[in-house]
C-alpha cells in the first residue's frame, strides 16, 4: 500500500462522548486527523475522517480491532478502510 491513510466512519444513535472516545483511541496509535465532517441526522450521528498514521511499525489490524472495541463500547458501528483500498472500491 502506497499511503498511510484511512477512511474512517462513525455511525450509530447520538450520545455523549463518542467524539471524545473515537479520537482518544487514534491518539493512542498516533493518528492524526486530516480531515473530518460529521452531522447528526435525527437522532443518528454520523462522522468520516480522512485520517494518517505513521508510516513505521504501524499495525493496522490492532488499530482496526481498537476502533472496532471503543465503538462497540459507545454503541456506533466504525470502520477503517485504507485510502488506497477505499478508491479503488469506488471507482467508476
């Protein structure tokens, strides 16, 4: 894979603190935010991030299984796709 880069989303029932929670499991694996947009649509939130990682010893299934962890703790569903992998499903 070419980037560091992930596609992150974030969605499930609006509640306190999933922002908080979502970004202080990223900060444990020293990933940055690039870019960020989310809303809430009745009572569901939901947020995507272009976010980056270091491109040394950065484990990506560990990374993936705490987001998927501090998720499920909050009750939104997260996903982790790898910018190269993201394009490349969503190409025309």
């Amino acid at each position: 894979m070419t980037s560091s880069r992930f596609i992150i989303t974030v969605i499930g029932s609006d509640r306190v603190g999933i922002v908080a929670s979502i970004t202080t499991v990223m900060a444990s694996f020293n990933v940055n935010i690039v870019d960020i947009s989310q809303t809430i649509m009745q009572d569901i939130f939901t947020m995507i991030m272009l976010a980056e990682a270091p491109m040394q010893n950065f484990d990506l299934a560990a990374f993936q299984e705490a987001m998927d962890k501090g998720g499920k703790k909050m009750g939104v569903e997260v996903k982790v796709q790898h910018e190269d992998v993201f394009h490349f499903m969503h190409r025309i």
